[in-house]
C-alpha cells in the first residue's frame, strides 16, 4: 500500500492521490474505441453483435444464439444447489422489501388550491429497461437482482440483460438462475457492444428507455456516449472503498472489508484513513496475510499495492478527505459511526460499525449495490425505483385563477422579450368570449 501522514506529507500530494482517476491518455483511447463500437452497432445491427462477441469472448457463438432461451434459464436454476439459491432468494425478498418502502414515496399527487388552481405530479414507470450485468473475471448474479428488482417493483413492463459470455457460449449458471423470474429477455452480449445495442436496437435486442448497471471503462464510456439516445442511471464503473478506522477499531476487520471491495479487478480503488498510527501497521499486516488465503491472490497484490493507507491527525480530517474521494463505500469502523454519520457528504453507500461487512451491503441488506464511482457519488446516488420512474407536472387552471396570475407571467415574459409568451398570458386576462 501507498502509505502517507497527514501531519507531515503535503496536502496536495495526497488530495491527488485519494481522487485520482485515469489519465487523459487511457481516457482518450476508451473514448475512441468506445465510439468505433457503437457506430457500428448503431449501422450494421446483430452483425457488428456478433462479430464482437466472437472477438471478446465466445468465438464459435452462432448469430442465432445472441438471446439466452427460457429453457436454458430453467435448466441453469435446477443446477444450482438449493443452499445457494435459497440465499439468492432470502437476498432477492430483503431487496423487494427496501425497494418496496421507497417507492411508497414516489407517488402520483393532485392537489387543487383555494384560488382555482391545479397542480400535480404523474409517476409513471418507464417502459423498457436495458441492464448490463458484467463477466470477465467472475459472476455477479446479485448484480441481476440488484437491478432487476428495483425495476419490476417500480412497475417496469420489460427487462432486458445482457451479459458477456464464457469462451464456451454460456453465460455464469447463477447468473442465468438470477435472471429467472426476474428477466424478461437476456442476451449473451458484453462490453460497449451490448450498450449500443440496448440503446439503439438491432435485429434480436430491443431498445430501451433506460440503460442501468456497473461495468468497465470501456462500458462507462459506451453509456455516456449513448445518454440522450436512452437514458442512463450513473457512471457505476469498476469498484472502490474508503474505509476511516479509529483505535478501537478491528484490524482484521478492516483488512477484510478493504480486500472484499478491491478483489474484482485491478482498476478497482481502496483507501484506508485512520488517526492511529499503529493501526496503520495492523491494517497493512492482516491484508497481507489475507491475500495468501486468498483465490485471487495475483489481482489482490496489485490492487494493494495502488491502495492507500493514510494516517491523518483526526476523524475530522479523514472525513474531509473521504468526502473529497466520494467513494462508492465507505466504511465508518469508528466507536461512534452514527455521531460521524453527520460529517458525511459524498459517498454512495455508507456501512456503519465493524459489525457491517462489506458482504452484507453488496449482498443482501436491501439496498442496490450499483453505486456511483470515480467521485460522482458528489451529485449521483445509488440505484433506486426513482431510476425507472419518470414524473409528468400536471397543472389546470380556472378562468378566474388565469386571470389573476397572467399579469406576472406577461410581466416576466416581457422580460425575458418573449411576446408570444406575453400574449398567450394576457389573452387570459380579456376572458373567453364565446
């Protein structure tokens, strides 16, 4: 781990390295790539689909095979052990239950006001909705029900997945049992390609309303260059934790939650900030000896050693810098998490006391673990009903409440030099004269 001290390395030395990002160069050349990608989708449909997705990842994939049948679903979920899925199950009814209380705030409203006026909101859900789920490395079927469910409990009429393949034309078989109940159609489709083609249609995918999901850079790019087409949820790309420690922390604790968050790729981020110096040492000395126990031993190598581990002279000050970082989680593992819950502004999910693991958060708490990334968690929140939910303003007025508000909405057009505007207020005032 990168190790610094507040109290005696520069201020903003360490400010760049907590909110760094990719450089202008990587940045660049995602960019391009990215947008080769999409127009070719966008011109030559499921044969520009197919060509990358032999290229990518499954090479003997036949056109025909793009969708995922209902059968090979089925058969995905009757392969699953039980134990297994009854915890996807436990974990998909605590993510309904969330989502369920938060959408019971999002209702459609009228209210009629005492001078004629009537105002209201219309809440209705989006039609269609594209969710990437990613592959590569590992499976991520939580990645469906965390998506999947805030969808169907907001009312969405149809669910599109797309997920990378294996290099033998499958998709993960807990992804696929994930996907049963919860999917209307799934596609064996990954990267920038299946964001062109959720957001544009081809032949087999359909287009969406609304694109949601974590991914790559690469898909990150691809979902920016693609919003207006379609929207987005958020630029949800490869993981991060900011985890601030104090004394009475657990060490080993820490060193579990740092390494479960920084274990999918090597592009994923983790920082520690702790007003111990000798937790410090605890910390770096538990994660090492973790790595050894660990599948992933050779990405967790890499991703600790572009960690960073700061020691800062106080909670406050850790605090500062973890809202200067706005990560996607972070960990409060402090004696108090809820009197620090205050000093938090920025960040995407927010897990308080050692008692909560980074596992009970991306797994099954309730809330969805598509979180914002790369500092975005400053204007951006986590994925929620309020994603696949779009408002309508509703407003009617009376004769005489027309009457009465024209004038200031003429004086404010004439403002503005906008007559038009003047004239359809004023027009109000003369009454209707048939």
């Amino acid at each position: 781990m990168r190790q610094f001290d507040t109290s005696h390395d520069d201020s903003l030395e360490i400010r760049a390295a907590i909110t760094e990002r990719a450089s202008e160069a990587e940045e660049a050349e995602t960019e391009s790539a990215v947008r080769e990608i999409l127009a070719r989708v966008h011109s030559e449909g499921d044969a520009a689909l197919i060509e990358y997705v032999r290229r990518f990842d499954a090479p003997a994939l036949a056109i025909e095979q793009l969708e995922v049948g209902r059968a090979e679903l089925e058969s995905a979920r009757r392969s699953v052990q039980i134990d297994t899925l009854e915890a996807l199950d436990n974990a998909a009814q605590n993510i309904q239950d969330f989502h369920r209380r938060e959408s019971g705030r999002m209702q459609s409203w009228i209210d009629v006001t005492d001078d004629g006026r009537l105002l209201g909101q219309i809440v209705r859900p989006v039609s269609k909705v594209g969710i990437y789920v990613p592959g590569g490395q590992a499976s991520y079927p939580s990645t469906v029900l965390m998506a999947a469910i805030p969808a169907a409990v907001a009312g969405v009429e149809e669910v599109i997945i797309c997920t990378p393949p294996g290099r033998n034309g499958q998709i993960p078989p807990l992804v696929a049992a994930a996907c049963h109940g919860w999917a209307d159609r799934v596609f064996r489709i990954g990267g920038p390609a299946a964001i062109g083609a959720m957001a544009y249609g081809t032949e087999t995918v359909p287009q969406v309303d609304i694109i949601v999901g974590p991914g790559s850079r690469f898909v990150n790019t691809a979902k920016r260059q693609v919003f207006g087409s379609v929207g987005i949820d958020m630029l949800a790309g490869p993981s991060e934790v900011c985890i601030i420690a104090d004394a009475g922390a657990n060490p080993r604790y820490v060193a579990a939650d740092l390494l479960a968050q920084i274990e999918h790729d090597t592009d994923n981020r983790g920082v520690v900030l702790t007003d111990s110096a000798s937790m410090s040492g605890q910390i770096l000395r538990e994660a090492e000896l973790m790595i050894e126990e660990m599948m992933r031993k050779d990405i967790l190598r890499r991703t600790l050693a572009r960690a960073l581990l700061i020691t800062t002279t106080s909670l406050a000050e850790a605090a500062d810098l973890a809202n200067a970082m706005a990560p996607e989680h972070l960990h409060l593992q402090v004696r108090d998490p809820m009197a620090m819950l205050s000093m938090v502004r920025n960040a995407g999910a927010i897990l308080l006391g050692d008692s909560t693991g980074a596992a009970l958060g991306d797994y099954v708490a309730g809330p969805s673990h598509t979180l914002p990334t790369a500092g975005t968690a400053r204007f951006s929140s986590p994925l929620s009903v309020a994603n696949f939910i779009k408002r309508s303003s509703v407003v009617s007025f009376t004769a005489a409440a027309a009457r009465k508000a024209a004038a200031d909405a003429g004086r404010i057009a004439d403002g503005e030099g906008f007559d038009a505007h003047a004239r359809s207020a004023r027009i109000r005032m003369e009454g209707n004269p048939t």
